[in-house]
C-alpha cells in the first residue's frame, strides 16, 4: 500500500494552484508587491532529441536593486506549488532585501503552478511528465538566471557619468543567493552544490536532504510529530494512540457510524468501514500538518490556524480518556484547528486540510520516482497505528499507479548522499520541533556549510516574515544568516 501519509507536501508545505503578460501583482493576500513575468526554458536541459520550450512563471520584485554597488539577487528556488504562495511566506527574504539592495526572484518549479510544460497534458502520460525531476528544475533556474545576469551586466556596462561612458568591469559579475525552505530547501542546497560558479551561496531552511532510503532511521518523523504534543501536554500522545481504537470500536456498528457522523459533524456520513479508514488517515495528516506549522502566532499558511495550534488541541486532550469521551474531546481539538474561524458548518474529509494550494499530483509524480523518502509509524514510540517501510511494496504500488519506474537511491547519488565534505557556503537550519528535521543536516560540516538548529521552531519558521511572538533563537538565527551573506558577498567581489 502506498501510504497517502508519504505523500504529504514537505511543504513549506504550502499551498495554490493567468495572465501571461507582465503584471503588478501584490500576491493576494501578500503584502509584497512584484511583477510576474515569464520566462521560455527548455523542457529537456540534457538531450538532444527534445527541442521543446515552455513558459516559466517567475516573480521579480527590482525596487530595492543598486546593481552598479555589486548587490546580490535573492533567488527563492520553488518548490511543490504555487509560487505566489511561497512568494507570500518568505517574509524574511523581503525584509532582507532593502538591506542588501538585491533583486528579488521566486521562481516556480516546473509542472506547478502555472509552468505546465505540456498544459493540461502534462501529467498525463510519462511522455509529458518524465521530465519532472529535481534535476530539470535546477536546470531551468540556472537557464533563467544565466538570462538575468546577462541582461543586468549588459544594463551595467553602460554607465554614464557626468555624461561619460563609464564601464564597470569590477562588477560585471553578480553575486546570487538562493534561499529555500523544504523541498525548496533542498533544491537550493543541491543549487549550490552542483552549480557553485553560479550561487554564491545558500540558505536552506528545514531541507530533509537526508530522507532517503539508507540515510536516515523512517520512524524519526513520527517520533519527532509525537514529540511535539508531547511538549504541549503530556497526557496528549497517550489519547491520540488510543484515538484509533476508539474509532474502530464505533465503526463496527450502524448506531457508531451514525453517531460519529453526528457528533463529529461530518459533511459527509460515515457508511462503511473504508470511510472509517479514510477518516484516520485525515486525522493523521492533520496531526502532521499541523505539527509542521506549529507557529507561535496565527497563520494562514496551511489553513487558518490558531497560535500554537498543537497547545490549540492538546488542550482539549489533557487528561486521560476514551471510547465517545475521547472521541467528543478529540472533536474539539480539531475543532480549534480546521474551524478557527467559526465559519465552517462541517468537516469535509474528502479535502485533505492544508493541501488545497499544493500541488499534490506533481508530488505524487515526484515521490514515485526520485524522491522516496521514507516514512514508518511504529504505535509504540509514535502515537500513529503501525506502518513499517516496505520499499518494495512502495515501489509496486507506484509502478502499479503512475506506470513509472522508481528510482529510490537516484537522489542520494547525483547529490552525494552525506558527503558533504566538498560543499561550501551552505545555511541548514532546522526548527527542532519540525518532524522533517529529523532528515536535516544538525551538525557543521565545514566552516562554510554550518547548521543553525532552531529549539522552538517548526517548519522553516525563520524564512517566514519576522513577528513579536517568535522564539529569540529565530530572531538571532536570521541575525546570523545575514551575517553570513555579507560575507559570502564580500569574499565574492575579492574574487
């Protein structure tokens, strides 16, 4: 069985799927203003045989850029979904860069958003969709930027003076930082390191490059979600392991169907024992979900949600409970996440609760073919129901479902695994309440490939927009990253 849990975006987990024209754009609900802008890039970087294009979305932000004092470009790498939305949650990128005068880029990753390479066609059959790959994308972002730097060094060139041609050839070069969170994160890991003449240097926030299969233990996510619960309310873990007997017990029965339908006010009626399962699979995610953006202050980003949404819930769940007890409790909690703002009248478990704005066909794609990352549940030191890891069952059901191959190890080799000693100017930072750290790099590898952990933090809580409620060790850690970034700006120009 192909766990819908391994499916889950890593997401800086996200959110989102229009004109092509170049436009003015605050994002929606983002208070960052940009231009959107298009870009044609090949749909195959590395064979001959393809000559195909397509048009790649892009948002592009230059009112800050002083490009003649050598400033740098902040590129955001994107990832698994739209880029507005990502454009929208990396507030620490936008208050970075006035600062550093950069030019600000998010790219959108191919077979996302609006960069459909064949349109609809895309994903529909392995001739469109094979060319969705880690390694493609980068390709595409290194395609764009060769365009921009040129284009900018051919702008700074022609510099007139006091009415005189003045040519800055010390400048001509332009340093680029690329920032990152999540699968985001670890394409701007892997930017740097397999296009080093390029990036100058990389911010990789809660980037599990080292879940994969043969680096790293499959059950330390579900410890890690568990854990954070844990932190919240101790009785918490306990109810939740109980939680699916529970519902098991009343599932058995019409009467039970009935009154979990009732009482949990389900939009749809629970029938049978697949919509018993399909139901704890939902509330699986959302303990996921919800642990990955366990955020000291409202957001919005996977849903709206309360401040600390974990303590939202664990409250409900602070004593020992069970059977309709423990079901009326674990109602509330959830309650406080999926209806923050009162206005819901059901829950709807055909909808998968912050994935509405993810692209999550792409990412199934994705996860079928390079990125296994292995997950496993145990019950005993993780609050989920058992699921062991079978790699080969994975493997089955994806052939069996996309008719693609899937190459579990393909990652871990093109990008060298946890040989790192060669890597250079890299940011990991990890929010250790952030279930994907667990794949994260938490320990230096080099003087310029540093690891920042983050105690209180979840989900590249530091990329996002800086607030009063954040932990002091966030607020120091993006103290540090620009301290970094001076330096790898400055060594830039010495070169």
């Amino acid at each position: 069985m192909l766990y819908s849990i391994l499916t889950l975006q890593l997401l800086f987990p996200v959110i989102g799927l229009s004109a092509l024209a170049p436009r003015i754009c605050n994002g929606g609900s983002s208070p960052y203003t940009y231009k959107t802008e298009y870009f044609d890039v090949p749909v195959d970087h590395f064979a001959f045989t393809n000559d195909d294009m397509f048009r790649m979305r892009y948002l592009i932000n230059d009112s800050y850029w002083k490009p003649n004092e050598g400033a740098p470009i902040f590129f955001y790498t994107g990832n698994e979904g739209d880029i507005e939305s990502f454009a929208a949650n990396t507030g620490f990128l936008w208050e970075s860069a006035p600062e550093f005068h950069a030019l600000i880029v998010f790219a959108e990753h191919r077979y996302y958003g609006h960069s459909m390479p064949y349109g609809n066609k895309s994903l529909s059959e392995p001739k469109y969709s094979g060319y969705l790959t880690a390694e493609q994308t980068l390709a595409d972002y290194v395609y764009l930027l060769t365009n921009l730097t040129t284009s900018a060094r051919d702008l700074r060139t022609d510099i007139f003076v006091n009415g005189k041609k003045n040519v800055n050839k010390r400048t001509k070069r332009i340093p680029i930082i690329s920032f990152g969170g999540s699968y985001g994160g670890m394409l701007s890991a892997w930017f740097r390191m397999k296009y080093p003449g390029l990036v100058t240097g990389a911010l990789a926030s809660s980037a599990p490059i080292w879940q994969f299969p043969g680096l790293n233990d499959c059950h330390t996510f579900a410890r890690i979600v568990t854990s954070a619960f844990e932190i919240e309310e101790k009785s918490c873990p306990h109810n939740v392991r109980k939680l699916w007997t529970a519902i098991d017990e009343l599932g058995n029965s019409k009467e039970g169907l009935e009154w979990m339908s009732t009482n949990w006010k389900l939009c749809n009626a629970l029938k049978n024992k697949t919509d018993v399962d399909n139901m704890k699979a939902w509330i699986s995610s959302a303990t996921i979900n919800v642990a990955m953006v366990n955020y000291p202050y409202p957001a919005n980003f996977l849903g709206d949600l309360p401040g600390h949404p974990v303590r939202a819930f664990c409250k409900h769940l602070d004593e020992p409970m069970e059977g309709k007890d423990l079901l009326t409790a674990t109602f509330k909690g959830l309650n406080a996440w999926f209806n923050h703002s009162g206005s819901a009248k059901c829950f709807n478990l055909s909808s998968e609760f912050g994935t509405s704005d993810l692209g999550l066909d792409a990412w199934n794609y994705q996860s079928c073919t390079e990125m296994v990352m292995p997950i496993c549940m145990d019950g005993k030191q993780d609050f989920f129901e058992p699921a062991p890891w079978d790699l080969g069952a994975y493997v089955n059901d994806c052939k069996k479902t996309l008719k693609m191959s899937t190459r579990p190890y393909s990652i871990p080799k093109l990008f060298g695994g946890k040989n790192l000693e060669t890597a250079s100017n890299i940011i990991f930072s990890n929010g250790l309440l952030d279930p994907w750290a667990g794949g994260g790099v938490l320990k230096n590898v080099s003087e310029s490939t540093v690891a920042v952990l983050l105690p209180s933090a979840a989900h590249h809580l530091d990329l996002r927009a800086s607030n009063n409620l954040d932990p002091p060790t966030v607020t120091m850690a993006r103290k540090f990253y620009k301290k970094i970034f001076r330096k790898w700006i400055a060594d830039f120009h010495k070169q």
